[in-house]
C-alpha cells in the first residue's frame, strides 16, 4: 500500500515537472501574441493582446497556474473547443493502428528473440541481420517503401483513407497496412532487446537445475517466460511514450486524423495552447502507463518488492 | 583496451570514413556545388551526364545526395557530442554526488523522457528558425536520458568501490574523481553511446527533414524523400533511391560499429 502511494507520489510529482519544463520551453521559444498577430504587429497592439491573454502577469505566477491547470488535466482551449476534447478525439484513429501494430510486433519480437537466443546457430543469425537492417532503415524510408510495393504496386491494401463511420470491413483494411508498417519500425529493436534478455534468463542457474531434474523444454521455457516477464514489462512501459503519439510519418502519408496528425497541424499553424495541451497529455498517458507497469511488475514479480523492501 | 572491431566493425568504419570524406569534399567545394540549379531535363533517369537521374525540377540528384552527407553527418555528429556530454556530464554529477543532487537530476530526467521528443522537436525546429544547429540542439537536449542513466549507473558503482572511497578520505574533489576514476572506467562505455547517439540523431534529422524541419539551402536525405514522394506513385523510383540508400547504409555503417563496440558489455 505504501509502496503504491509513493508511486503515484512520484507520478504526480513527474507530471508537474513535466508540465513546468513545457511551460518554461514554450515560452522561451514562443510568443503567443506575436505568433497571433504576426511579426509586424504594433508594439501597443502586441502589449494589449498581451494584456488579453494574461501573459503581463509576473512570470512564477504563471508558471505556477499552468502547472496548477495542467494537474487538474484542465489543458486550455484551442478554436472554441477544449484541448483534452480535441486529444481524446485524436487518440481513436491512432490507437486503432497502433495497438494492433504494437501487438503484432511485441508478438513477433518475443517469439523471434526466444527462438533466436534458445537454438542460436543460422536461425540467430539470420533474425539478428534482420533486426539490424530494419534498425538501419530509417522509418521514413520504411513507411514510404511500404505504402508504395504493398498498396501501389502489389495492392494488397488501400493506398490510403480513413473510414468516417463507414462499414467495420472496411475499417478493417484501412487500419491493416498502417498496422503492419508501425509493427516493422518497432520490430528491430524489439527483437535484438528480448533476444539479449532471454540470452541472460537461459544462462541463469535455476534453469540449469530445472533441466537435471529431467523437465520438458516446453516446461522450462514456461518457466523462462514467468521469470521474464518483469523485463517484458519494463520494455512495454518504456515503449508507450511512442503508442500514444503514433508515428507522424504513418499518419501523414495515410491521412489518418490521429494524434500525430493533430500535432503537426498545431505546430503548423503555430497553435500553442493545442502543442502544450498535446505533450502535457501525451505525457500524463506516458507517466501513468508507467505506473502502472511498475505496480503490475511488483504484483507478478516478488523479486522486485524484495529489491525494494531491502533498499 | 580497444576491443577487437573485426571485419564487419572494420568494413563499417571504412563506411563511415569514406562518407565523412565525402562529406568534406563537398564541403569543401571540390564537388557536387551544382545541387541547386537545373543540370538537365527534369525526371531524367539515371545514366551518363547524370548518374543519378535528376528530379522533377531538372536537378542533379548525385549532387544533391552527396550534398545531403553534409546534412547527416554534421547534425548526427554533432548532436552525437551534444548528447553525450550533456547526459555524462549530469550522470557523473548525479552519481558521485548522489543524495539530493541525483534525487532531483533523475527526477528531471524521467521528466524529460517521459515528453514525446517529437513533440518537442518539431516544435523547437518548426517554431524556432529550422537549420542544421537548430536540430542540432534540439535533439541534443531531448535526447540525452539514454547515456544520463548508464554513466549514472556506472558513478553509483564507482562510488561503493574502494578506490574511490579512498580518494574521498584523501579530500579529493568531484572533478578529480570524474577525471582519474569515473573516465577511464566509462570509455569504452562513452565510445559506444558516441556512436548510438549518432545513428539515433541520423534517424531523427531524416525525420525532421521530412517534415521540412531542417536544413533550409542545403538539401537533406529527408528532405529528398519528402520531394520524391508522389513520383514515386508513378513509378519513378530513382530520387527514391537517391536518398533512402545512402540514408540507410550510413546508418547501417554506424548500427554495426556500434554493436562491435558494445559486444563485451553485457546485454550488448
């Protein structure tokens, strides 16, 4: 219980960091009455519009009102609508290719890195040259190949499109190619991670001691793959920084009105109260997925309350 | 203690070198100058006169990708320095201090790590002026958790050994500790994170200039993949290749010299 309180202590004390280091970056690099009017506003036209928006105030005093709002998840508005309203929107169209995408990859990232570190030999080799070349292609180049040989070329897929409320089949196809492209960025470093970690579980003494007691491989790989699953986690966690946001390259070339769609839009237009409102959200979703990580990993993995009770 | 690169480590720095030299020279105006204005008919495909084809404004694409070696290597490299000093400097401090200091600095960087760094960097790129030193900033300060948290870990080591305790009771001074324990300790460390820092700031300035977030007068990798899009639809694929080949067999050069630096580290 006490550990769980301080956890969440520790996430409310991130998120307001978070939220003071955008305040300070944003306003140092940006100014909203200018970006408003334009460069060659008047200087009494720019004090007033100033004035309007509360930026004459002293400077702590808004540092600490917007960490304050941003706490309360109040993120402003952006064209007559709140910002929040405007993420959750965002977050839909984004989810839909990411978490599909997301699986996918984790799913094949386990498997091809607990195969490659059990039989080692050509199989290993053959997965490690594969993850190193996907980590080599950057994912512009990824995501423009792809939608070119897979929906150009070969059309296996729509070239691009998102369904508005259209039939649920054809949502399907939309979301399937984006899917597998966010699946191929993630996949390279996946693998070589969970390769790596299951090298360092097989090599760890109890599953020495499993075998001489005569169990099945499929037995002790159960094994392995309870003792994983702290790690696992902690690559999940650190990962969700990247669900949320989606990839903006995907999003641009598929025309999908996700979150990062609703970024570039907002950096775009200069839109600061929407860009401030984005990366404070985004990092909430991030901070409390990791949180929750955390906790799930001290509830599967007693190993990790010992490691924290004997600190 | 300089581990052994063997042939694919060796082949990948030869790679590595060869574009620096390639690089320079451009830089230096022996070649490639003509990347601006028209060398052609537009769409040309690749042949004598032009080796590479030539966009749809009629522009040498040879010249243009060698001009975007420049682009890559000096915004991956010096960005590459940028993370690694900002991220050992304040991992050092964090954990030969330890206490309060890292309280606060690990604190500051779960913060940092936890923004989306694309929201900050196209954000710096897009509200700042774009430019090469404006990637080359923002992925610097955005990007430096990674090497904070391994030099931090490696100090916190350092401090439960005797060596340094000794040197403590002797009444020597953080810099003297970062300087004749933490450095020698942490080199072949700092070289490997070097080099993943710059594959990682490569993959990051491809993606701001994608965006049209970087380099404004000299063209960029990105940037080229970004014009090459809707030719591509119509099956010109040469500016295609004109930048994703380079783009991926500079980052290919730099993955595989890293993984030769980083093999005797555990999980490396």
């Amino acid at each position: 219980m006490r550990a769980l309180l301080r956890r969440l202590l520790v996430a409310a004390a991130t998120l307001a960091l978070v939220s003071a280091l955008v305040f300070v970056v944003v306003d140092a690099l940006a100014d909203r009455a200018t970006l408003e009017l334009g460069r060659g506003a008047a200087p009494e036209a720019l004090a007033a519009r100033r004035a309007l928006l509360g930026l004459d105030r002293p400077y702590l005093i808004r540092l600490l009102e917007h960490v304050g709002s941003a706490m309360s998840f109040q993120l402003g508005e952006s064209g007559h609508e709140p910002v929040t309203a405007r993420l959750w929107r965002a977050l839909a169209p984004t989810l839909a290719y990411a978490l599909p995408g997301f699986a996918l990859a984790s799913v094949l990232a386990l498997g091809g890195g607990f195969a490659a570190a059990r039989r080692r030999g050509w199989l290993d080799r053959g997965l490690l040259g594969l993850a190193t070349a996907l980590m080599s292609t950057s994912s512009v180049i990824l995501v423009v190949l792809g939608q070119h040989l897979l929906a150009h070329r070969l059309r296996l897929f729509p070239v691009l499109g998102w369904p508005l409320g259209g039939d649920p089949r054809g949502a399907l196809v939309f979301v399937l190619l984006p899917a597998l492209l966010w699946a191929l960025i993630q996949l390279g470093p996946d693998l070589r991670h969970y390769r790596a970690l299951f090298i360092r579980e097989l090599a760890a003494p109890h599953v020495e001691g499993l075998r001489a007691r005569g169990l099945s491989e499929a037995r002790v790989a159960r094994h392995l793959l309870r003792g994983a699953l702290g790690p696992v986690l902690a690559r999940v966690s650190a990962r969700l920084p990247q669900l949320v946001l989606g990839s903006v390259v995907v999003e641009h070339l598929f025309n999908i009105p996700g979150v990062g769609a609703l970024l570039l839009a907002a950096l775009q237009r200069a839109d600061l109260p929407l860009v401030q409102g984005v990366a404070i959200g985004l990092a909430a979703a991030t901070i409390g997925g990791q949180a929750l990580c955390d906790l799930l990993i001290w509830r599967l993995d007693p190993r990790s309350r010992a490691a924290r009770e004997g600190r | 203690m300089t581990p052994r690169l063997g042939l694919a480590g060796r082949l990948a720095l030869a790679g590595l070198l060869a574009f620096g030299a390639l690089a320079l020279g451009a830089a230096l105006g022996l070649y490639a100058q003509d990347y601006a204005g028209a060398a052609g008919p537009e769409l040309l495909s690749p042949g004598p006169g032009a080796w590479l084809g030539t966009d749809a404004l009629g522009r040498d694409l040879l010249a243009r990708a060698i001009q975007g070696a420049r682009v890559s290597l000096a915004v991956g490299g010096g960005a590459a320095l940028g993370i690694v000093a900002l991220g050992g400097l304040l991992g050092a401090l964090a954990g030969l201090r330890g206490g309060w200091t890292d309280r606060l600095l690990a604190g500051l960087t779960d913060a940092v790590a936890a923004v989306p760094p694309l929201v900050i960097l196209l954000g710096a790129a897009l509200l700042l002026a774009p430019g090469i030193d404006t990637a080359i900033l923002a992925i610097a300060l955005t990007q430096w958790s990674g090497v904070f948290r391994g030099v931090r870990a490696e100090a916190l080591r350092l401090r439960a050994s005797d060596y340094d305790r000794a040197a403590l009771a002797m009444g020597a001074g953080i810099w003297h500790r970062l300087r004749w324990h933490l450095l020698p300790r942490l080199r072949p460390v700092l070289a490997t994170a070097l080099v993943l820092s710059f594959v990682h700031a490569v993959k990051v300035e491809a993606l701001l200039a994608y965006f049209g977030a970087s380099a404004q007068t000299l063209p960029s990798w990105g940037r080229l993949l970004a014009e090459s899009g809707s030719e591509l639809a119509r099956g010109i694929w040469w500016p295609t290749a004109a930048a994703s080949v380079p783009l991926a067999l500079l980052v290919l050069c730099a993955q595989v010299l890293a993984d030769r630096l980083g093999e005797g580290e555990p999980g490396g």
